[in-house]
C-alpha cells in the first residue's frame, strides 16, 4: 500500500509538468509502471483480507495458522492409526512436535495405539503440565512406576485431574476412613475411578449407612481394601436392598454387620440376577426356609456362585457314590453349605477311608448326614484318632456312627487328656458327653457326683446369639456381656 501511494504522488507531480516534453526513455518507463500497477491493483482486489487493512487483521490469521496446524497434526495421528474424530473441539497444540512428544510418551508409558484410541482425548493434555504432575503423585502414593501405564490404561480420565485440588482429596478421605497408608496404591489400582468420585456423594453415604446397620467404623478401612467398590455403590438402590433383604430371610443385622466386616465382596452380588435365584435354588433342592439364614451365615459366598449347577452335580454325586439321598443332601447343606464347592476327590477320602474301617456303606451316610465337617477332614488325623479309639479306649465302632463328630475333635489337646482323667476316675461315658463341651465345663463334670444327661451340641438360633447347651446355667448379666463374642461365634461357624 506505501509503494501504491508513492507511485499515485509520482503521477500527480508528472501530471503538474505535463507541459515539459518527456524524453522518450522516461514516457516508456512511465507506461510500463503505471500498467504493473493496473495489474497488481487487480490481483489484489481478488484477496478480500488485502483489500483493506483491519483490527481483525491478526486473528483471522491466526485462525488459518490454526486450521493448517490442525490439519497437519490430524495426518500425523491418521499415520499413526489413531483417528481423530474425537479431537475436533479440543483445543490442540501449535505444532506437530508438541503431539509428537505427548504420543510418544504415552507411548513408553506402555499404552498402545487401541488405548489411545479407546480414549484420544487423552491426546488433549499437556506432558509437562498435566502428565508428569499426575503421574509423580500416583507413584508417590504407591503405584510402582512400571504399573502406571495399566493405570493410565484403566483410567486415563485421570491425566485431566488436578493433583490439589481432586487427587489428594481422595487420598486424604481413604486415609481418614483407615485405609493403610501402604494399601492406598493397591485401592486405586483395584478401582482408579475412585479419583473421580466427590467425597460428599456416594463415598460418604455408603459408608454412613454401613456404620448405621452396625459396621464397626475401625473395620471400614479394611473393607475398603479388600473391597473398594463397595465406596461407589449407591446406599438406595444397591446396599439398601441387598441389606433388607437379607435381614428379612432370618439374618439379624448384627450378624450380617459382622459378615460384612469380613466378606464386602458380598454387596457386589447382583440383588435380582444372583442372589435371589440362588436363595431359591436351595429351597427347590429341599433345604428349609428357616435354615437359609444359618446357610448363609456359615458361608456367604454361597449367594454369589453359579449354585444350581453345583447343587446338581454334588447331589447326583452323594446319592451315586454316597448312598445319600435328596433329603439327606439337603441336611448336609444346612449344616455344611461349603460341601456346594468342595471338590469330588477331596469328599471321597475320608469316606474310603471310614469304609475301609469296615463301617457299612449306609452307615458312612449316616454319619456324614450328621456330621458333614468329616469330608473336609486329612485322612492322616482321621487314622492317628481311630488307632487310638481301637488300642487305647477300645469302644466299639457303633460309638464312632452314633458320634460321628469324634474326628472333628483334636487328639492330642482334647481327645487323650479327657480320656486319661476318665480313665484315673473311673468314669466310663459316651463320646458325645466326654468332648462336646468346653473344659471348663468338662471339670464341673468331673466333680459332680452324677452325670449330666445327654445334650445336642451347639445350634444356630436365628434372631439371637449362639445358643450352647446348659446355657440356662448362665446369669443374664454375664449373657449380656458376652453378646458380641456369642454373634462373632455365630458368624464363625
């Protein structure tokens, strides 16, 4: 535009001398120029950004410096085999380079071109701004350097986070909840969207509604490790239900409280998909309402199996090889619901073992029908325990069917020393009365001068404690003091 206004004062001073004759070289000269000028004054007409200077002179080219940086950043990805498509409304870096770098480096993180595509907006964040302050905490917390690609892999809407103000947030409520401090990577690991999560929604109303139903608070932090999904459930729809209805098959809330506190994983069994079906599953296979609870109680992980093929295949097996019918597979369940997981060669050795004792075929039916713990008992004990019973009592074998729980008890620490003091009194009682109590009440026993008639051993009793034989003996002050103890016992069976 300068050389433009130049050559219009040049004509108009050649125009005020008009009247001196031009040599001949300046008039061709003069024509020349004022025709490249004709010609340049056209071309430029047909760019409108020339055709007269703006204030938005500079943004308009910045916006096609964007365009063409954009462009070219889009067929570096597209070589790469990372498609673009999520990118158009993320703001990009100036130049090929820069995206370069953040590819590359995600890249030794260990994430390939799949995972980059699983989630491109990635691509939006800034190596030295975003990716290395995000990284240098995780590891910090616990995360070792070499897992922090599966990390980013898992969760990489954490490269977007602030360190200050989300991350550390998170980490100071897991710590507040008791979480270890050497168990805080393993969380995160087992469940990274828990950075995501705001600390006054889900996280701290699941763990309210835990220590309401009666959850000791010490025993969250556990829990949480063992279990971190349980802090994203919601308490309305997902712990609420599960907890009422449990309860209302018979489960005192305590209890349940106290199988929580060991089991978590027990809330992520699917309501209306598993759990009900299974509950179902053991009636239709004849075990009794009322004994649900007691099932459940002794072994929770029963809610959560794939249980109607289990219970076939065990129920074909106990009345093929066992003698043991429907009915009787049923009460074996009720006292020992594991028996759904235990393994076929594992049952079968100690039930060789018993026949191999000349005990009748139906009467190892018999004593596994009332005393189911045997098939999960080392056959070695089972021998040391029957040469004792043969050579040192001498009893017959009909005492070992009647009281088949003799196995189950500890030779050297029970068995031996009870018989021993018998034998120096001169006592001659049945098996069931000589083991199945404590020693302190094996000693009132042996002091009295009578003996006691013969007792159950202990029973599950819904809706209350562990209810154990001559419990009436005992005051209710010392009943009262020992009911956390009776409902962990309750829960140990």
């Amino acid at each position: 535009m300068v050389t433009r206004r130049k050559l219009l004062n040049l004509l108009s001073t050649l125009t005020l001398n008009a009247s001196q004759p031009l040599l001949p070289q300046r008039a061709d000269a003069f024509q020349h120029f004022a025709k490249t000028l004709r010609v340049y004054g056209t071309e430029a007409s047909k760019l409108p950004e020339y055709e007269m200077p703006s204030v938005t002179w500079g943004v308009i080219q910045g916006r096609k410096e964007k365009l063409v940086s954009r462009v070219i950043i889009f067929d570096y990805l597209k070589g790469l085999g990372i498609i673009p498509d999520e990118l158009h409304d993320l703001e990009l870096p100036s130049t090929v380079d820069v995206m370069r770098e953040r590819v590359e480096f995600l890249q030794k993180l260990g994430l390939t071109v799949d995972d980059i595509n699983n989630y491109p907006l990635m691509l939006g964040c800034s190596v030295r701004k975003n990716m290395i302050p995000v990284l240098g905490y995780l590891e910090k917390i616990g995360i070792a350097r070499p897992k922090l690609g599966e990390f980013v892999k898992n969760y990489p809407q954490v490269l977007h986070a602030s360190v200050i103000v989300e991350l550390a947030p998170v980490v100071k409520f897991l710590r507040g909840l008791d979480v270890e401090k050497d168990d805080i990577g393993y969380v995160l690991q087992k469940y990274p969207e828990l950075l995501g999560f705001k600390l006054e929604g889900t996280m701290s109303t699941s763990v309210a509604y835990l220590v309401s139903i009666g959850v000791n608070p010490r025993d969250i932090g556990p829990m949480v490790t063992q279990y971190p999904y349980l802090l994203g459930m919601r308490v309305g729809t997902v712990i609420k239900p599960m907890i009422d209805y449990l309860v209302n098959l018979g489960l005192p809330k305590k209890v349940l409280a106290r199988m929580l506190e060991k089991r978590a994983y027990i809330l992520g069994y699917d309501l209306e998909e598993t759990v009900k079906p299974n509950v179902e599953c053991l009636i239709s296979f004849g075990v009794r309402r009322e004994c649900l609870a007691s099932v459940i109680a002794q072994y929770p992980q029963i809610l959560g199996l794939p249980l109607k093929a289990k219970l076939s295949s065990q129920q074909y097996f106990f009345s093929l090889k066992l003698k043991v019918e429907p009915e009787g597979f049923a009460r074996v369940v009720e006292k020992m619901p594991q028996v759904v997981s235990l393994h076929q060669h594992v049952i079968m050795k100690p039930v060789e073992f018993l026949i191999g004792r000349t005990i009748p075929a139906q009467d190892v039916a018999s004593m596994v029908i009332k005393c189911p713990q045997l098939m999960a008992l080392r056959v070695e004990l089972m021998k040391n325990s029957c040469y004792f019973f043969k050579s040192e009592m001498g009893r017959p074998l009909k005492e070992l069917v009647e009281f088949p729980e003799y196995f189950t008890y500890s030779l050297e620490s029970r068995i031996k020393p009870r018989y021993q003091r018998l034998k120096s009194k001169g006592i001659r009682c049945s098996l069931n009365w000589m083991l199945n109590c404590s020693d302190q009440r094996f000693e009132e026993r042996l002091q009295g001068h009578y003996i006691e008639t013969e007792s159950v051993g202990p029973r599950f009793c819904m809706g209350g404690k562990l209810e154990l034989p001559g419990n009436d003996i005992v005051s209710d002050e010392e009943d009262d003091s020992d009911d956390e103890v009776l409902y962990r016992r309750t829960v140990s069976l």
